[in-house]
C-alpha cells in the first residue's frame, strides 16, 4: 500500500466514511430514541506505530466491538465507546441494571456486541447500496481494553502485506455528551477497488 | 527527561543503555521480546506483531518475531553486549478477543510460541515471562538494571 493518499482518494474515502457513518447514526437514533450527530470521517494512512495516536491517544480504555467484513471489499469494523457511553447505553437498554465496565455480564456483554452488529451492519449496507458491492459482516466480540491494545488484531490482519493502515474513522455523538467512534479498516489493495468501482482515475498515484 | 524515555509502538524496536528506559504501551496480542545483557548495562525491546518473516519478504525487522530478535541481537553487539551475557524475557501474546475459532484472534499464541523456539535456537536464556491472558499490556524495561515493569488494567507485576 503506498504511504500516501492522493487528494481524490482521501475525498472518496471521506464521502464512504460519511455514509456509512450517518448510517449506523441513525439505526442507533432508532435503537435509543436520541438525536445522534456525526462528524466528518478522519481518512488517514500510518504507520502501524501511530495508529493509537490516532484513535484518540494511546492507552485509552474503550469498549471495543470487533468484526470481520467479508465480500467484494473485505477489512475490519471496530465499533468503539467510551465507558460513559458504554454504561448509559446498557443501563438504557437493559432496565434496572447496573452496569460494572470492567466486569459486565453476558447479557450486557451480548448487547453491547447486539449494538456493534447492528451499527455495522447499518454501515456496511449502506456502504454496500452505494458501491453496488457486497459487504457483510462476521460475528461480533467485545474486548473492553486498552485500545491499542485492541488494535493490534486488525493490525496482524495487514501486516504480512503491508508496513501502514489504512483507517477511516467517524465519531457521532449525542448531545456532545456521549461519543462512540466506528473505524473500518480495509484490506490491503480495497482503497484501490473503491477507486475502480467509481471509475476514478487517480492520477496522482 | 523525556530523552531518558525510549518510547516504542507496534513493529517497533529499540536498544538502550543505562539509565535510559525503553517503554511500550498498549500491547495487546503482539509479543514484547525483551533481551538484557547486565554487564553492559544495555537493554532492548521488540514490540512484535506476527510470528515469523517469510523469506524475501523481511521489510520491516521489528515486525516479526525472529528478524526482531536478530536485529537487537546485532544492535547489542555493536553496542558492546557480549553474546554469553544476553538474558531474555517476554510479556504479551494476548488472546483480545473471546472468540477462539476465528485464526487471526488467536495469533498471540502463535507469536509466544515463535519467541520461544527463536530464543532457544539463538541459545538465549529465558529467564522470565509474562505471557498469554486475555488483556493488554503496558511496559518498562529500566536498563539500568533490566527489570521490567508489566502493567494491565487491573494489575502490576515486575519481571
């Protein structure tokens, strides 16, 4: 992968990450009954060393839901939320429950997966409607740690191929108050097939 | 002070002296190969990330478990480090995810199991491991007399 995105791909890759994003912003809207509001993606590609720099600074603990995306442009999805998020989100969802971050139980661990899957999914598919390519997603797994700590796993997905990431990072809030982030990662030479799908000619390549 | 701090990230390596302290934060399913020579005084760390280098593709040394550990070995030569005098430790391989099934979610196993057999084939001894769990890392190797500090969420250990 080169080290460097040319203006049109940091562009495309912007509007997909935008999409997705308001997407899975407003399946979550839904799922709460909040206004949610997003910003505009960050599209970065680093070296393996930087990415928690990042995702928001190294040795933040987050809730971090994990998965697979299988299809015409395979990568990974991270659904992360801070642990104030976290635990408001459970204690919405799960009436009279009091939400222990670092010692939740199955039931608010397979919610919290339930909401990774479906903000996924939400991405993914309208990723998948604007492409015209399929996209879907494996099955969700939460680790509930340091984030570059997580990260490390999408990382071994790249690194046989590859010495950077490529990330495309959204965050959405409700209210300023809360703030979840979805990153989606994509394999090696996807970026490409992106271009390509849209007929774009990167000549700065 | 910040000068005295060798901070390394993923795919990273870095050989110290003493009183300097290599740090590495956030280590998650990678592996940290810690190597010490106590008489010089020189320490180094590899923050690892897959098992092993295929041949004609190296790239980057610190990326793989073995062309990290021969890529410190000859920066602690240069650096002094007498071969006989080189001890090893290991901390991370963590499994960051539950589910077992998928490969890629267990590579931590696969990389310490790669850091042992490498440092057995360079006849390093190990002299001491923090390995495996299913939590991140942090560490501090004080070169000044090879300890190293583990810190996790919800604990702390010294090797």
């Amino acid at each position: 992968m080169s080290t460097r995105l040319s203006f049109i791909k940091k562009d495309l890759l912007t509007e997909v990450g935008t999409i997705g994003t308001g997407n899975a912003a407003s399946a979550l809207a839904g799922l709460i009954g909040k206004k949610i509001t997003i910003n505009v993606p960050k599209v970065d590609i680093v070296p393996f060393s930087a990415v928690s720099r990042l995702v928001g600074g190294a040795e933040q603990v987050k809730a971090c839901i994990f998965l697979d995306v299988h299809g015409d442009l395979p990568g990974t999805v991270l659904v992360l939320f801070d642990r104030k998020t976290a635990e408001e989100l459970l204690s919405a969802l799960i009436p009279g429950s009091r939400v222990k971050f670092f010692s939740l139980t199955p039931m608010e661990e397979s919610a919290l997966n339930e909401i990774g899957n479906i903000l996924s999914g939400a991405y993914l598919s309208a990723l998948a409607d604007f492409t015209g390519k399929s996209m879907l997603s494996g099955l969700p797994t939460l680790a509930v740690d340091i984030v570059e700590a997580v990260l490390s796993v999408p990382m071994t997905k790249l690194g046989p191929a590859s010495d950077v990431a490529l990330l495309i990072q959204a965050t959405f809030f409700e209210e300023q108050k809360h703030s979840g982030s979805i990153l989606f990662i994509p394999d090696q030479g996807v970026d490409q097939r992106l271009l390509d799908t849209f007929g774009v000619v990167d000549n700065d390549r | 002070m910040t000068d005295n701090v060798l901070q390394i990230g993923m795919a990273q390596l870095a050989v110290g002296a003493s009183p300097q302290i290599i740090r590495s934060a956030g280590l998650g399913s990678c592996i940290a190969v810690v190597l010490y020579d106590p008489f010089a005084r020189v320490g180094g760390m590899a923050h690892a990330m897959l098992p092993r280098s295929r041949p004609g593709r190296e790239g980057n040394p610190a990326k793989y478990v073995d062309t990290s550990l021969a890529e410190m070995i000859q920066q602690m030569l240069d650096r002094g480090c007498e071969r006989e005098n080189i001890i090893a430790k290991l901390a991370g391989g963590a499994q960051m995810f539950p589910d077992s099934e998928r490969e890629l979610l267990v590579i931590g196993a696969k990389n310490i199991q790669s850091a042992r057999d490498c440092l057995k084939q360079s006849s390093i001894p190990l002299v001491a491991e923090d390995v495996g769990g299913n939590w991140g890392r942090t560490l501090e190797l004080d070169c000044s007399d090879g300890t190293l500090y583990i810190k996790t969420l919800h604990s702390q250990a010294t090797l």
